[in-house]
C-alpha cells in the first residue's frame, strides 16, 4: 500500500486490476484524462491496455476500503518533459481518474491529497505537476486546493496548468511539513 484515507487506499497496480483500467477507457471522458492520446483501445485485452500503460507512467490502483479489492480508480505519474522548460528540476505530472458511477462524491480529492501527502512526507524535494481543461470544473478545484497556479489559461488549448512543491501543498492543507 502506497497510501490511505479513511475510505480509499492507494496501492501499486497488480495484472488483475487490468479489467478495470479496461473498463476506464471506455469511457470517453476518462479517456481523455489518461495521458495516452489518440490510443485507440478498441479490440485490444485488458493485459495489452495495462502494458500500454504502465510503458509510460506509474499506475496506482485507488481502492474502496469497505469493499475489498474494489477499484474505484487510478492515478497516473509520469515525467513531464514540457514543464523543465519552466525552471522545474525534473516534475512529475500527476492525474487521477475515477470511475464515472463514483464521480463527483469526493474520491478524487480524497485520493490526490492522500498520494500528495505520501510523496511530500517522503519525498519532499519533488515536484508535482497538471494540467486541466478549464471546462474540467472538479479536476480544477482539486488543482487549487493542494497546487499554485503556474501559468494563465491557455487560449489557443484551452488549459490551465497548476504546480506544487511540499512547501506549497502544506501550506495550502496546514499540514506543516
């Protein structure tokens, strides 16, 4: 286990969680948050989307504490090579995904703050990253409440990008460091 909240924990991805990241990207909005593109999943198995996948990024599978081994979710880490070109060492770009029957009641922030508060305990020099389309209501609050605002919204793409630092993730959730 990675990390945990009162309701979800955060643990590595596992071959059997497969179906459910499978599941994810048929959802066309969820797609779209996944980091992986145009991929067109269509016809592919479960195992291929996972190695897909974990290619590119880490995977870590949000799980529902009172229904055991029930994944509601993943977060997705990977280096973002666009953000070093804004005086970042070397972020990292962090996106998290839940399943649409379980938007919107509280997991996504649940999960973000739970793995941000992990990373800065033991990792306090890293950097996190995102970005959102500006229509992307939640995934902006979730940005604002645990990151500072890096850039203006981006006309052309119509995104906001959003950094954080433990310094600035403690002092947003007074958790002191």
């Amino acid at each position: 286990m990675i990390a945990e909240s009162e309701r979800i924990k955060i643990r590595d991805i596992v071959e059997s969680d497969a179906d459910d990241l499978a599941k994810l990207c048929d959802d066309s909005e969820a797609h779209a948050l996944m980091n992986v593109g145009n991929e067109n999943f269509n016809g592919l198995t479960a195992e291929r989307i996972l190695q897909i996948f974990s290619a590119a990024q880490s995977i870590y599978a949000i799980e529902l504490k009172q229904r055991k081994k029930k994944v509601i979710g993943f977060i997705f880490v990977r280096h973002f090579d666009e953000f070093k070109i804004k005086n970042f060492e070397d972020p990292l770009h962090i996106n998290c995904v839940i399943h649409p029957s379980l938007r919107g009641k509280g997991y996504g922030r649940e999960s973000v703050y739970a793995f941000m508060s992990y990373m800065f305990k033991n990792y306090p020099n890293c950097i996190f990253v995102s970005r959102a389309s500006i229509s992307n209501v939640p995934s902006v609050r979730i940005m604002n409440r645990y990151m500072k605002s890096i850039s203006r919204v981006n006309k052309e793409h119509n995104m906001v990008y959003f950094a954080s630092t433990a310094k600035i993730f403690f002092s947003k959730t007074k958790l002191g460091s």
